[in-house]
C-alpha cells in the first residue's frame, strides 16, 4: 500500500522553499531564487489537492526548521564566520523538535532566538536604509506625533518611475509604529510584532495540536529567515500577520477584543487580505468578525480620510501602487518572462492565474481552519507569482500563513478526546461558528 505524503509536510517544504528562495540576493530577483519559489508553491499546491490530512514525521520537522534555520546566513555576507549564528540556531532549532526533555528545549530555543538575535542586530547594526518603505513610515508617524496630517506630506522614493508619493500605507501602521517611533526607530515596533506573532501561533499550536506541535512550530519561528529583512526595512505586512493569530488565540473567550486587534490589522496593508477570505465565506461567526473587523478599519481610516481627503487618501493608500508598471526587480515570474522575451506577460496572465487559484480553493471539501489557512496561503503564492512584481516580503505572508495552518490543525487524540479534557465543537457549532482549528 503507497503511503502519501502528508500535506503538513508539503507545508514546511513550501516554507523552507521560501526561505531559502527570498534569502537570494536579498528578496529580490535571482534565477535559484526564482527556482525556489516555483518549487514552494507546486508543493503547497500538491499538498492542497493530493496529501493525506497526517502528521509530518519528527525527522522532517527537524530538517525543515534546519535549513530554515541556515538560509538566514545569506544575510551576513560572505566568508564562514557569517554562518557560525545561522548554523547554532539551526543545531538548536533541531535539538527543541527531537529533545524530549523540557529544559532541554527551553534551552534551545534561548539559544535559536539568541541566534536569530545576533543576525537581526548586525542587519540593523547598518543604521537607516536607504529604501522608501522605511523612511515613509518614520517620516509619517513623526509628522502625526506633531500633530500633522501624515499624508499631506511627499516624499522622495527608491521605486523606479515613482520620484515622489505620499505615504502608501493604511494608517494602521503608522498607529502601531508610535511606541517604535517614540524611542527613536519604527523597526522596534516591527521587532515587537515579531514577538506576537511567535508567542500567538505557539500558542495556537500548543491549543489544537499539543504540546509536541507548539514546541516544532515555535524552532520553525524562532529561525525564520524572513525575520532579518522584514526588521530592517521595516516591511508593515508584519503587523497583520502578527494580528490574525492573536485574533484567533482570543476569540473565544475575548470576542470584541479580538475584533478590534483584527480590525487595526486589516487597516494596516492590503496584501495579506486574501487569507481572511475563506474563513469570511465558510462560517458565519467568522464571517461576522470579520465585518466587524473591517468596520473597525473603516473607523480608524476615517479621521485620516477627512484630514487628508478622501481621493487623494484613497490614490495614497490603495491606489498608487496599481498605476505603476512592473519592475525587473521582482522576484516573479514577470521578470523571468522579460528576461527571456524581453516583455511583460500579457495583462491578462495575473487576473486568470489568480482567479483559477482562487476558485480552487473555493471549492475545498474539508472546511476546517487549517485548511482555510492553508488554501489561503496556496492561493496567496500562486497569486504572487503572477503578480506585475513581488518580494520577499510578499513571500512572508505566505510562509507565515502555512506554519499558522500547521498550528491550527488538531492532532488525533484531541480530536477523539472526551469533552472533560479538551472542548471540540459540535457539527452544528461547526458550521455555525466556526471556531478555530474545529473539525
């Protein structure tokens, strides 16, 4: 009898795919690169339609977060000291997944995070980058701090065919890079949404799969080579992909509270949107919390809409960026075709390509959470691919989407077990409210 592989580990292939695909060349346009990424989404896609619903072995956890763990030495430069940090988080990382010993593991994971610490600290040991996206929101929260409109300001920028713009992201991102900014560097707000996003997945885990599942989710986290670069160039996609797994560790017992930290993420950029899809059509209690959410974006939107003027705060914030061609940069495969052809791809490529992933995963069986997460993040890679550019940063939402999926799927017992020892919802409650990782 052929056993297939299982989807949990065509997920952490996807993800170390990604990583290692985004680390070239510094998330930009690179034919291994390039190469990489292809690779993550056939695998997500195949583990979307053809793998079986069990759990990856231990051995494949390991290998996975360890290179995972080593594609963070592309950011250090060159030689071999550069990988000494990589390489010890990536031993440590392996030593939380196998070790069955509890102080064992915490002292892996001190010392992963430790590694992945070092490498973050010499990315931004550079000071100031030289690139929009960072300058925009440390310029943009300054001006609200002295009380001006954020958004009347233009600024000079780093993308071609672009020489100036107003600031091109949602105001959620400038509220939630005040505390940053206060102490002098909007990348100290990006650093602490790092640390939300890692906690509430482990959390996640911990909850849906036990205990086993949230240590191998958290030396994935921990060594994530994504980390360094979303840091230093103070990517803001980091700030809603930290909020959508806190917003499910509290929906159950803190409702409106974790609406509202939806809503500030949904008012913080576009890009990562298309994961809330699925759970907004499959169940009317997420459905519900979602609107909510959007509601509450709408609400802290608003204020900077009147201030700023609702067209030129819509062409700001959601428009500007359609308007611009595509750019040889991307790590796409736009750029390929350009290379090759000398072109761009027909503009028909990305509305047909994105719309068939999209009705894909409409059409899956199996509605659960994870593979609401999972569907989501396979339709979100194919959609990037497609796309007139994409980064690195774009890629991180779709790393960050497989390992939340990975966390909210429930392991075996808990599934069969008694109510005494762990709340699993009923068929009505289940399609009705849609509670996290219930099946």
């Amino acid at each position: 009898m052929t056993v297939r592989p299982t989807r949990e580990g065509y997920a952490l292939a996807a993800v170390v795919l990604l990583g290692l695909g985004s680390a070239q060349d510094l998330g930009t346009y690179h034919p291994l690169g390039l190469l990489a990424i292809v690779g993550a989404a056939v695998c997500a896609v195949l583990g979307a339609t053809t793998a079986s619903g069990r759990r990856a072995h231990r051995l494949t956890w390991c290998i996975a977060a360890f290179v995972g763990a080593i594609a963070m030495g592309f950011f250090n430069g060159p030689g071999l000291v550069a990988w000494l940090d990589p390489l010890a988080g990536a031993g440590a990382a392996v030593l939380v997944i196998s070790s069955k010993r509890t102080l064992t593991r915490l002292g892996g994971c001190l010392v992963a995070a430790t590694a992945t610490a070092v490498v973050v600290g010499k990315a931004l040991n550079v000071g100031p980058v030289d690139i929009d996206v960072f300058k925009f929101t440390q310029r943009a929260t300054l001006q609200l701090l002295h009380g001006r409109d954020p958004y009347a300001f233009a600024y000079p920028t780093t993308t071609p065919h672009l020489p100036v713009a107003h600031y091109t992201d949602l105001p959620g991102v400038i509220l939630l890079s005040i505390p940053g900014r206060l102490l002098g560097d909007v990348r100290l707000s990006d650093m602490l949404a790092v640390l939300v996003l890692i906690a509430a997945i482990t959390m996640l885990a911990r909850r849906y799969g036990g205990a086993e599942q949230g240590w191998r989710c958290l030396a994935i986290c921990l060594t994530l080579p994504f980390f360094p670069l979303m840091i230093l160039l103070a990517w803001s996609e980091i700030y809603l992909m930290a909020l959508i797994p806190l917003w499910l560790v509290l929906r159950d017992q803190h409702r409106l509270i974790s609406v509202v930290i939806l809503g500030v993420g949904i008012a913080t950029v576009p890009t990562p949107w298309p994961l809330l899809i699925l759970p907004f059509l499959w169940w009317r209690q997420a459905r519900l919390e979602i609107f909510g959410a959007a509601l509450v974006a709408i609400a802290l939107c608003f204020p900077f809409a009147l201030w700023a003027g609702p067209a030129n705060f819509i062409e700001a914030a959601l428009l500007v960026n359609l308007h611009l061609p595509p750019l040889r940069s991307g790590l796409d495969l736009d750029s390929l075709y350009r290379i090759v052809t000398g072109s761009w791809l027909p503009v028909w490529f990305w509305p047909v390509g994105s719309g068939s992933a999209l009705l894909m995963v409409a059409r899956a069986h199996a509605r659960t959470w994870n593979s609401a997460l999972y569907l989501g993040s396979t339709l979100l890679l194919v959609s990037f691919l497609s796309a007139k550019w994409a980064y690195f940063d774009y890629y991180f939402l779709a790393a960050v989407g497989l390992i939340l999926a990975m966390a909210l799927e429930r392991s075996a017992d808990q599934v069969s077990a008694p109510l005494s020892r762990v709340r699993v919802a009923s068929v009505a409650q289940v399609q009705t409210a849609g509670g996290a990782g219930a099946r």
